[in-house]
C-alpha cells in the first residue's frame, strides 16, 4: 500500500516538473503527507494546475463523507464500484519524491523510505472524485446536526493513490507499490488514451529504499530529518 509520501521540492520546481501552476499559496516542502490532508494534485479536468485535494476518495455515491479510501487496487480498480466511475472519468497525478513502507522487526515496525537514487520527482497514478451532501442535509446544523466537510465550504473533493504489485525493490518491504508512471505516460493517464496498461510495477532500476527515523510513524511531525536515513541494529 502507500499511506504516507514525500515531496520535497520547492513550488517553481513544482511548476517547472509538470508544466502546471500553483493555484494557491506557495507550496512548502512536505516530508510527512498522510491521509485526510489536503494535498496537490492535477486532475484531468484542470491539467494546467494543482488543485488541492483531500487524501482518502469518497465516492460520490457515498451517503456520507467518512472513510476516504486511500488506495485503489491497480487489478480491480476498473470494475470496483468505489472506483469504477473515477476511473472513466476522473484520473489525476499524485507528484512525489518518495514514499514510507513499514517493515516488520524484533523491535517494531521500521519505516523505510523509498525514492530514486537521483531524488527526482514522479507521478503516482491517482484517481478523484467529488462528493456532495444529498439536499435533504440541508439545515441539519439547525438542530445540532450536520455534515462536515461538504455542506459549509461546498463539494469535498478526494483522491486516492493507484497500487500494484512491488517491484523487486519494494518486495522486500511490502506486497503492494504506488504505481508510479514513465513521465511519457502521464498525459496519457489523464486522458481516455490509455487504461490499465500502464499501472505495472516500476523497474527497480534507479530506486533505492533506506531506513529513517519512527518518528515519521506520527502524522503530524513533518521535518526535512524525517527523509535521513538511519542506522539500524
């Protein structure tokens, strides 16, 4: 699976890597995204620019906005009903430098990073979808109800990250990878043009994966010495 990721860039990198602009605030480097944060994405229907979005889909047909799921298995996600229609419809690309695996010790689970041997940044192959609150919510909070998230700011918008099987790398660590796409077939992602060809595992090749501190295992700490490596016993 991934449930945490890095992206540790500056926002003109950002921009320059993928053609497409901030629409807010400058980005900060980020060394600890975790679901149920609002993170960059660009969607299919803005390819021009990062739209900020929640970690965790919530289908549309959803009768609440709880339990955003934040993978999508790449051998089912065409035919699964939580993903089917965002994936004819609303892809995206997930930018990162690396993502954290958990590997079972003596001592606990040791996080582990992975990343390529260059830092570069890539595209994980995502999918969004966009959740309304049915119309007869409305004026719940009258009576102490309510909803969060889409009722007071208006429709929530999620992503989930596309996983498959590791590649040799990964393996080691864990039975399932982000997806991360050749940079020539990101567009093609996005478009109509091309299916679930493309969501095989990664050559290993250039990737490398390390171990760094637990104190990433805590969402809320986000600090550049979470990406330095440590020794292990």
């Amino acid at each position: 699976m991934c449930g945490r990721y890095t992206l540790t860039v500056d926002g003109d990198d950002l921009e320059a890597r993928f053609d497409a602009r901030l629409s807010d605030s400058a980005f900060d480097p980020r060394y600890n995204m975790a679901p149920g944060q609002e993170l960059p994405v660009i969607t299919n229907e803005e390819p021009e620019v990062f739209r900020r979005l929640e970690w965790g889909l919530v289908p549309s047909w959803a009768d609440d906005d709880s339990g955003g799921l934040i993978n999508a298995r790449a051998e089912s996600v065409d035919e699964k009903p939580s993903f089917h229609e965002a994936y004819e419809r609303r892809r995206c690309l997930v930018p990162a430098d690396g993502f954290y695996e958990w590997v079972e010790t003596e001592d606990g689970k040791r996080p582990y990073r992975v990343t390529f041997e260059d830092e570069r940044v890539f595209a994980m192959a995502g999918l969004w979808e966009r959740w309304e609150p049915d119309a007869t919510q409305t004026g719940l909070d009258s009576f102490g109800g309510g909803l969060e998230g889409g009722t007071e700011t208006g429709p929530l918008e999620t992503f989930t990250i596309v996983t498959t099987e590791p590649n040799a790398l990964v393996a080691d660590l864990h039975h399932r990878m982000a997806v991360i796409l050749d940079p020539d077939d990101e567009q093609r992602w996005l478009s109509d043009e091309a299916g679930r060809e493309l969501l095989e595992p990664r050559s290993a090749d250039g990737m490398t994966a390390y171990p760094v501190s637990t104190a990433v295992n805590d969402p809320a700490t986000d600090e550049p010495s979470l990406v330095d490596p440590v020794e292990t016993v």
